[in-house]
C-alpha cells in the first residue's frame, strides 16, 4: 500500500497510516429559548430586555432564566438602557463561514447606563473608544430577524 493509489499518509511518530479526507460539515444550531421568550416579545416591542436575580441583584445580558450564584430560576424582567459608551470595537474583515454572505462588519463592547457591558454589532461612521452608542433593535438583513445593534 503506497500513499500515491490512496489518501493515506504515515505517523510520523507511530507509523500507523492515516486515511487523510476532508469533507464540508454544515452545522445546524438548535438552542433552547423558552425560558427566555420574553426577550423575543421584547424586540417586536422595540425593547432589548435582561434578566435580573432578585436575590443577588446580578444583571444578565443577553438574558438567562437561571442564576448561577443562588442557583434559584424564574428572574425579573428589566429593560437594558438605551445609552452606553464604547469600550472596544473590530473590524470583522474575516468572517466564520456562517457570516460569509455578510459585508464586513463592525463588533463592539460597550458599557451600558447599569454597569453592563453588551458585545453586539456597531454601526456608525465615525468609531471611537469612549463614544456614547445607543443600544437599539434592528432588523439583520438578509434574513429580517430582529436583532438589537448598537450604533450612533
Ligand atoms: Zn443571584
């Protein structure tokens, strides 16, 4: 058995041949959300909602239904705030294949009104670290989901 009538090559280390192929996988992600539906609710309402453990007071965004600390479900509702300040963004030149069809785009962190940082997409002309931004709900095109982004 050579390597030049079949895709084998040998270990180097071991010796053991190795059938070499490469194949395209397409993921599909199922992820449950009916514990956090009211977050979908909210963007038709043109709201971007977190969720917060009355226990504790932690805020989490994007939002879970469970927290981890006092191990207790069934959070409070809040709305996130609109404004925040820009702490870092990138220019996303390289996409993962699942965001090829995209034109680049902008990811940033912000620091929102209650001490909460949100990484989102950020659309604006003029980027600079420490900028207000607004926290907002947009559709994504192509595929019209509602999102939220931040931007200027
Ligand atoms: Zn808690």
């Amino acid at each position: 058995m050579t390597s030049n009538e079949f895709p084998i090559i040998y270990d180097q280390k071991s010796g053991n041949a190795l059938w070499i192929d490469l194949r395209q996988l397409n993921l599909r992600y199922q992820i449950p959300v009916g514990k956090i539906g009211k977050f979908f609710e909210g963007l038709k309402q043109d709201k971007v909602l977190a969720t917060k453990c009355p226990k504790c007071e932690e805020i989490y965004f994007p939002p879970q239904d469970d927290c981890p600390k006092c191990k207790i479900s069934g959070l409070e509702w809040i709305e996130m705030p609109e404004e925040g300040e820009l702490l870092s963004y990138s220019v996303i030149n390289v996409k993962p294949p699942s965001f090829s069809h995209y034109p680049d785009y902008v990811v940033g962190i912000a620091k929102m009104k209650n001490g909460v940082n949100v990484l989102a997409w950020i659309k604006s002309k003029d980027l600079k670290i420490g900028m207000k931004v607004k926290l907002k709900v947009v559709k994504r095109e192509p595929e019209g989901y509602l999102t939220y982004e931040l931007g200027d």
